[in-house]
C-alpha cells in the first residue's frame, strides 16, 4: 500500500526488502513482486524500480524466537507478542547503507498507530536519522505516514489495489496466509472493521 501511495504521489520509489531469515521472507518477497508487477502493469506507473534485495542474516541471534523456530503468536495473542527485537533497527541501518551508496535522502516506514513497539517511535526515528548524518554524512528523513492510521484505514486507502497480493502472516502455508496467527488475526479483522470483503485466500476457514 504505502509503495502505491508514493507511487500515485509522483514519487519515485525504490523497494528495498531485507532478508534475515525469518520464516516468511521467501513467500512475502514473491508476492511483493507480483504486487510491483501489477501495479506498474495496471496503473501505468513507471516509478516503481525492481525491488533491491539486501542481506541482513540474524538467524544466529534469533535462532530460538518464534520468527524462525515457527512457534508463531496464536490468533487471539496480544499484538505485543509479534515483537522482534530490534527489527526496525537492523532494517533500517541496512536500508541506510543502500540509501547512502544511491544517493536517495528519505526512507519510507509503515508502522500503524497500534504499534506498540518501541523501535515505532517517532523518538527513535529522529534518533536513526541522526546518527545516519553522523555517521555517513546523509541527510535522512524517515517518513512513516501510516502512524496515525489503523488497520483498516489502510485497507480503506488501498481498496481499489489487489490486496489480495499482500502478505501478512507469521506463518504461511505455500502461498497462503495460515489464518491461525496473530497477524492473521489483525488482518481479517482490518477488513471487516473496514467493511471491506477479504479476498486474501486462508489455509484454514475463520
């Protein structure tokens, strides 16, 4: 969503996705190029670059969290429990470097208003981006637009995009989201609070 709101804004978007070995990278980074493909196919936009794929291993840190292990938060666990520590960070710092070897001063974020994680503070933003001017002399702006908005706020912005062609899940099955995580969970109940029809496709049926 966030990449087709740019896009739509004249922005020229350079989609960055930084693997670290979390169980759900291979399916979500297909689908996030089918999603790029469709969007630039069907909407004529010429902005969008191939997404740059950056290595971040952290598997020899988080070998044993539910991000790898696949012991995934339920679907009725509380959205504290999807905390990876220091996920904003590592991506960042990597997507730091890639923006400082291009030249490009702003990076693009979407945590939601109900991002209770404290790497989602505008805080912390400000801090990255401080000390990116330190040390490698770029002036960066993270931009995290969605901050006030909730789940199905987005939904609602994106209703006319293929949703369908979005991931979020803890734990897929093939291609299909699980339908039994706390992702899951926020997803299908984003769709309904915005009184939207679910066309994501669920292992299980809810």
């Amino acid at each position: 969503m966030l990449l087709a709101e740019l896009a739509r804004k004249g922005r020229h978007v350079f989609p960055v996705y930084v693997c670290a070995g979390l169980r759900w990278e291979r399916v979500e980074l297909a689908v996030l190029r089918k999603f790029i493909a469709v969007l630039n196919r069907d909407h004529s936009r010429d902005k969008i670059e191939p997404v740059a794929i950056l290595d971040f291993p952290t598997i020899d840190i988080t070998r044993d969290h539910w991000s790898v292990s696949g012991k995934v938060p339920g679907y009725r666990a509380s959205l504290a429990s999807n905390y990876i520590p220091g996920r904003n960070l590592s991506l960042l710092t990597k997507a730091a470097m890639f923006c400082a070897r291009n030249r490009i001063g702003e990076i693009a974020m979407a945590p939601l208003q109900s991002n209770p994680f404290p790497d989602a503070r505008p805080e912390f933003f400000r801090a990255v981006e401080r000390a990116v001017k330190l040390g490698m002399e770029l002036p960066l702006r993270i931009l995290t637009p969605f901050d006030d908005l909730e789940k199905s706020d987005v939904i609602k912005k994106g209703r006319a995009l293929p949703l369908e062609l979005t991931l979020s899940c803890a734990n897929p099955r093939g291609s299909l989201h699980c339908g039994a995580c706390t992702k899951c969970a926020e997803r299908t109940e984003g769709f309904r609070a915005a009184g939207i029809a679910d066309p994501t496709r669920y292992a299980g049926s809810r």
